[in-house]
C-alpha cells in the first residue's frame, strides 16, 4: 500500500517503480491467485497447491505414507463455497510404503457452478472414518 504525503511526485515513483519491478520479475495476477495447504500427521503427510479462478481449481497434489502399518493412505480436496456446503474431491491413494516416498497427481483441474471461496487438502488413513484437513486457503479472486 502507497501512504500519500505531501510528495505526491515521490509516491508516484515509488508505485511506478514498484509496477516495473513485478513486470520484470515475472509477476502476474493468476501467480497471485494461488495457495498451497498442507496436512501431516502420524499417518500421512500431504500438501496441494492450486490456481483460483472464480468457480475453478488447477494444481497437483502430493502425498507419502508416514507410518508403516499396512493400511493405505489417501489425499484429496475439500472445496468450500459461500453456502457453507463444502464438497470432497476424488481421494488419490498413495502407491508407495512408508518407505517409498512421496507419490504426486499433477495437472488436477475442479469446476463448478458455484463461486468458490476456499479449499484445503483432506487427509485419510484406510479404515478411519474421519479425515484430517488442512489449512484452508481462501480464494483472493471472491
């Protein structure tokens, strides 16, 4: 944010200034309107990131299984809407043992009829009826 002072000419600069600095580092909108959400715990540990549009997700999700107990773990989405009604995505199952590490889905794209406030990545270990959510990342772009 620009704070104008008496020196409108200074502040003109500095924001000019500012403009071309994120032109020449290769800043865009669409790099803004991204986030990431990550969630780990004893059983699984995963992270997502995608782009926001206004009713739409793109990005990759990745996922390894932390404990060595035989039971497959899962990663998805929860995606949120300005109704309060939240939707879970597909769950992508881990291949790899605890051993193995990460495995990753790349090139995941969501739409929907509906506005899309926010996501976070969800969490499951196979057999649990619950599951663990990550940080929520509100869309910038609603």
């Amino acid at each position: 944010m620009i704070r104008f002072s008496r020196n409108m000419k200074r502040a003109s600069v500095v924001a000019a200034t500012a403009a071309v600095a994120a032109i020449a580092v290769g800043t865009s909108p669409a790099a803004a309107a991204s986030g990431r959400s990550d969630s780990c715990n004893t059983y699984v540990c995963g992270s997502g990131t995608f782009t926001f549009g206004t009713k739409t997700l793109s990005g990759s999700l990745s996922a390894r299984d932390n404990e060595c107990n035989s039971k497959g773990v899962y990663i998805g989405i929860v995606v949120y809407h300005f109704d309060d009604v939240a939707d879970i995505g597909t769950m992508h199952k881990v291949s790899q043992d605890c051993h193995g590490g990460y495995d990753g889905w790349y090139g995941l794209n969501w739409s929907d009829r509906k506005t899309i406030r926010g996501f976070a990545v969800v969490t499951k270990q196979e057999g649990n009826d619950y599951y663990w959510t990550g940080n929520y990342v509100d869309n910038p772009l609603t």
